[in-house]
C-alpha cells in the first residue's frame, strides 16, 4: 500500500488508543476475519476493534476466533477499492457492527454499519460513534493528516 494507508492506519490508531481503555477494549492489526466457506475467503483488514472477550486476545493470532464490533479496512488500492463493497457485505453478514472505509483519494470515510444507512463523511465533518461505539468521536480530517514530526525524508541507508 502507498504511504497514506501507514498515515491513516497510525492516526485512527492513535484515535483508538485515546477511547479503548475506557471501553476495556483492543484493535488487531492486519488480523484475517474468515467470512466464508466453499470458496474459503478470508479478509485482512487494516484494524479490527475487539470489545469483547480478552484485551488483547486476538493480537497475535493470524485469523481471528472472535467477531470484532469494529472494521477500519482502508479503500487505498485499485483492487480493494474494486471489491469493497462485497467486503463490506460480507463483513456485516461476518457479525461485524460497523465498517469504516477511509478513502485516502477522496479524503472521505464511510461509515457503514448494520440496520443503518450508509454516512460518507468528508473531511470537514466528525465521525461520531453510536451504539457500542459511543464516546468515540473525531474530525475526519485527522484519520488523514500527516503526522508533524514527519518531514517526507526517508533515512539515509549505508
């Protein structure tokens, strides 16, 4: 994936980071969510948001055991991009609570979640979280931001 993919994964991790404890909660990273069987298919997600069972318990484990409350799975390839809405369909049908889908071209994210209509947020509003999600809120605009220690230099390798 292109540099704004690690961008938005590093920012809505930080954004999680700041909402998690106090919901006892915990995001896995790249974690495989079989969906289905006959074909198998399993889908790696950039972050899964666990609020039940053990923090943490599904962090080191290469496809989950458990359903996450929370999908962010990042439109940043031609391919994702192309399949994303069967990914969605599937992650909900999965048992999955709410998708969210940060467009890095669009600087949008969609907020796809179960018995709701879909939100395409632009960059100019807020991501609120309802349901088991509440208490989570922030400015789109921060899940793309670059970081301000970040200067666009790559380290020099001898």
């Amino acid at each position: 994936p292109e540099e704004i993919h690690g961008t938005i994964v590093f920012n809505i991790s930080r954004i999680l980071a700041g909402w998690l404890p106090a919901v006892k909660g915990s995001a896995a990273y790249g974690l495989g969510l079989h969906v289905a069987r006959e074909p198998d298919t399993v889908y790696t997600p950039a972050i899964s948001v666990f609020l039940e069972g053990r923090p943490f318990s599904q962090a080191d484990l290469v496809i989950a055991t458990e359903v996450p409350a929370l999908v962010v799975d990042i439109a940043s390839t031609n391919d994702r991009r192309s399949d994303m809405r069967r990914r969605t369909t599937s992650l909900l049908q999965l048992g999955v609570e709410t998708v969210w889908v940060p467009d890095p071209f669009k600087k949008e994210i969609q907020v796809i979640s179960r018995g709701q209509h879909t939100l395409a947020l632009g960059a100019w509003q807020k991501l609120t979280g309802i349901g088991r999600l509440q208490g989570l809120e922030f400015n789109v605009a921060d899940a793309f931001a670059q970081p301000k220690w970040w200067d666009g230099k790559l380290p020099e390798m001898s």
